[in-house]
C-alpha cells in the first residue's frame, strides 16, 4: 500500500501542499487495544429516561449498559454555555450503581465505568479529564444519543483511573519528503511536529482510497533501504482508529482501483464494510455530475442488507454505481438528497428482496443503540419524496 501526507496551505481555496509519498508501512493496519476505562461519579443527578432505567437495572442486577453520554455546562439559569471544551463526552458507557431513580426522586449519586472521548474514545485528547466547571455554573445537562434527555447532574468526579494501552507507533517506509517536512530532515531535527494533516492511503496508481485527518509527529526518522534520498518515519498520531486491519482489508480490495462490479462489500464483516464506506465517499470514479434527472427509477438490491451499513452501500451502489456513495445514515442520505448527488427527488426506488431487511434491521436483545428498521427507512424515504417499490 502507499500513502501520502498532504498539509494545507496559506491560500484557502488553493490545493494542499504534499509533504511525504511513502512506498510502504510498517503497524499501520493494526487493531488498537481497547481503550482505557475509567470509572467516575455523577453527583447529584436527577436522572431521566434511559439512564433512570440503567439505574435502576444496576441495582437489581449489579450493572447496566448505556451506550454514549455527552455533558453540557448549564449556566446559573439552566442555560446552555460553551466553555473551552465544548462539551464532554463518555463512551461505551456502564452503570454500576446509584440511589432510587423515578420521576419525583431526590438528587442521586451515579458510579459508572467508560472510555473518556465519543465512540472509541476518539477525541480524548481534547476534552479535560474530568468538565471542568464555568463560574456561577449549575451544573450539566446529561443527553445520549440523539440529544436523549437524561436528566441533569451537579458535579462529576473521576474517581477510578486504569492507564491507558500502550500503541505500537506505524512506520511509513521508502518516504520522499517534500517541503517542511524535507527542510526538517535535512536541517538534523531529532523529531518533528507537524500538526494537522490528511493522511491518506493510496491504490495502485497514486488515487486515494482513503483520507482522514490526524494531528501528526514524527517521532523520528532514518534513512530508507528503499533508496538514496529517500526516509523511514515513526509517526505518533492524534487519530488511530481508520488504520484497523479492517481497514487494511478493503484497501486491499481496491489497491487495483475502484469495483468495477456491485456487492463485491456483501461478504465482510460490520467494520470491514464501515472501511468499505469510508472508501466509496473518496471514489471519484463513481461521483456523480449535478444535474441528475427526477422521476428517475433506481433498483436497490437487497440480498446483502443485514445492517444499516449495508443498506448505505447497496443504496450507493443503487443510484452511483460499483463503489458508489449516497450517505451512509439519515443524516448524510438526507444531505445528499437535496444536493444533487446522483439522485433527486422525487424519484422510485426499487426494493429487490426487501425481506431480508426486514428480518435483519432494527432493534436487537441486549444493545442499547438500535439501527432504523425497515419500517423506520420506509417511512424516511416517504417524507423526502422518493417512491419505495418492495419487490
């Protein structure tokens, strides 16, 4: 696999600058360790919905799961403020006690277990360990996914603190430096702080596959076997979890270029085909040009839709192609219907095998973040104007 660091430049609407182009990678399609979990307190909370339920089910059966939780400062009117950190995010998160929960309930004490940062802990790095408090604050609205209301709490207290799992540091090999990259190589600088990059893994003939950015060092750097001029570098990023040997898989698939034939994702596994998604929103191959006719039919092929991330794929491929993107949750599927992006309502869509679907989507035993049902992808596609034919 190759790969490329690009940085951006002073001119805004001009191209980013190409600091390295690398041949090759030493731990780089790796799957991290789970991150740390840390246990801490929220006190004095009066919880709502699904936390009042977690509550109440850690203490009958010793533990509850809950999923994300994100906390946002309340000024002293109950009000909304955005401190330094904006807000403050737990992952994964676990109930583990807390007084009666219920609708008329006193304040109560919560003690949970999580990763600190959004999904994976991503984002850590930017938050303070624990919110830290604005003047004259109340304390902290407390929603879930979605914006679910959970209530409200006083303080929150870290209370248990495991340290977090050694990485092993990828490599980028055979790397020709260009730029500041190369002034600070040849200037003898031991390392080199780069700050934010798009890092990008590349097929075959140079096009991207892949693009994320990182905050990115180089921790250090030595002279290649790949060739005269050319340098190894130890990297230590801000972001790691695009480089899973997931990841690793997909970019396999297309170091000969974009698919040339639909479903060749049906096969891998959920985080295979998230890798698998990333790639399509970079396949220039298959992006659309504006102007895409109304009242067009397209023909969704539904034998593989066992998750929402296979129905995003298939629907890309529907209305793009082989490799082709059209989002890959309401979110994004909304946007790209209102902006020209290969389909415009309204139009049909044709729901081969629909059943399958039906039978896989929605809500599962023991998970706390369900995907849309069939019913609920039905009733979406109604409101925007596109005309859902089930075959």
């Amino acid at each position: 696999m190759r790969f490329r660091i690009t940085v951006e430049t002073d001119d805004p609407d001009g191209p980013e600058e190409t600091v390295a182009l690398c041949t090759d990678a030493e731990a780089y399609y790796v799957d991290l360790p789970r991150p740390a979990r840390h246990r801490y307190e929220l006190r004095g909370c009066l919880p709502k919905g699904r936390l009042a339920g977690a509550v109440a089910a850690a203490l009958d059966g010793g533990s509850a799961p809950l999923g994300g939780l994100t906390l946002h400062a309340l000024d002293r009117h109950g009000v909304p403020v955005e401190p330094a950190w904006d807000v403050w995010c737990l992952a994964d998160v676990r109930i583990l006690g807390g007084g009666p929960a219920g609708a008329h309930a006193a304040p109560v004490d919560i003690t949970l277990e999580a990763v600190m940062g959004g999904h994976a802990g991503e984002d850590a790095d930017e938050q303070p360990e624990v919110p830290e408090v604005p003047p004259l604050f109340s304390g902290f609205a407390l929603t879930g996914t979605g914006e679910e209301d959970f209530g409200v709490c006083r303080q929150v207290a870290l209370i248990g603190k495991e340290p977090e799992p050694d990485v092993e540091a990828p490599r980028l090999l055979g790397c020709q430096l260009r730029g500041p990259l190369s002034a600070a190589w040849e200037s003898g600088e031991d390392r080199f702080e780069l700050g934010g990059v798009y890092l990008s893994s590349l097929d075959r003939s140079g096009v991207v596959i892949d693009e994320h950015w990182t905050c990115l060092h180089v921790e250090s750097w030595a002279p290649s076997r790949a060739g005269a001029g050319r340098v190894d570098l130890t990297l230590d990023m801000s972001c790691n979890d695009f480089r899973s040997s997931a990841a690793g898989t997909v970019h396999e698939m297309w170091w000969d270029g974009p698919p040339r034939e639909p479903n060749l994702w049906a096969p891998l596994s959920g985080s295979e085909r998230g890798a698998w998604s990333n790639a399509t929103q970079n396949n220039r191959a298959a992006r659309p040009t504006p102007g895409a006719p109304v009242h067009a039919t397209h023909h969704l092929d539904g034998r593989y839709i066992t998750d929402m991330q296979g129905f995003a794929l298939a629907l890309g491929e529907a209305v793009n192609g082989p490799g082709g993107y059209f989002g890959s949750c309401f979110g994004t599927i909304e946007y790209a219907l209102g902006d020209d992006r290969g389909a415009r309502p309204p139009f049909t869509l044709v729901w081969r095998d629909h059943e399958v679907a039906r039978a896989c989507l929605g809500r599962t035993p023991l998970t706390y973040d369900a995907s849309p049902s069939c019913a609920e992808i039905l009733a979406f596609f109604a409101q925007h104007k596109v005309d859902v034919v089930l075959v």
